[in-house]
C-alpha cells in the first residue's frame, strides 16, 4: 500500500466518466482526495459520494480535487455521476492498476480507502478504514473546511 510520503505513480492512465484520459501526473499542482469504493450505485458508494457532493464548494474554495476510483466502467460511472449530479471525477480502473498500486485491492476485492496527496503528487495522509457516511465530515475536518 503507498504511505504518507510516497509518491502515486504517475504514468498511470484511466479514463473518466466522459471517457477523458487521466494521467497522474496532471493532478500534480493541486492538492487531490483519492478515494476507492467499490461499486457504482451500491448504497454504501453513493452515500459516499453524494456527501462529497454535497460539499463540493468547500473543497473547491480550498483548491483541492475529488478523484473517485473503482473497477467499474466508464458506462457505469457516467450513469452514476449523472443519476446523483456528482461534480468531481470518477476514475474507472477495471484492470486494477492503480487500486492495486495505490494497495485497495484485498483479497479479490475493493477496500473504500482515501489517499490524500499534495500539489507535488506526494501522499500527506491515508484513511485506510472509512465509513460511507463519516468519512467526508472526517476529510473537512482534516482540511479545517467546515
């Protein structure tokens, strides 16, 4: 699993919800929430994310940028993002690479993990144990948001 202080791997490329290509390296320059979860429209990942939703601003005015993660196809997060207005990027990995760099891959399955990475693409802070509906009141208090 990457730690505080290792750098994500940033010739990785995934595509969006829009099927826009990713690099890791783009999202140096901004601070940036990694989040992993494992399905699209499971009641537990759209709690989750609706919660970011819900406090998009925030994270905006603070200049930092949401980037969910799972296996599912592009298809699949575009009906997601759409269905709950989500206005951050949904990641779709269903080879698993970077869940299996970033370490949210246990056992054959998804683990709800964050990574919390710097404006130089260096991990500041992981969440490896995350409750759907906590976990963005945590990630507020964390960046003194709220």
């Amino acid at each position: 699993m990457l730690k505080i202080g290792d750098f994500i791997p940033e010739a990785l490329e995934l595509n969006d919800q829009d099927n826009k290509t990713w690099k890791l390296s783009q999202l140096k320059g901004k601070r940036s929430i990694l989040y992993t979860y494992p399905k699209d429209s499971t009641p537990g990942c759209t709690t989750e994310a609706k919660n970011f939703r819900d406090s998009i601003k925030e994270y905006e005015n603070a200049d930092i940028q949401i980037f969910g993660i799972s296996a599912d196809s592009v298809i699949s997060h575009k009906k997601f993002a759409e269905k709950h207005n989500l206005p951050f990027t949904l990641l779709s990995d269903p080879d698993k690479k970077l869940l299996n760099a970033l370490g949210s891959m246990e056992g054959g399955k998804i683990k709800r993990r964050t990574w919390l990475v710097d404006e130089n693409g260096k991990i500041e802070k992981v969440f490896e144990k995350v409750s759907p509906t906590n976990h963005n009141a945590e990630l507020c208090e964390y960046y003194m948001l709220k």
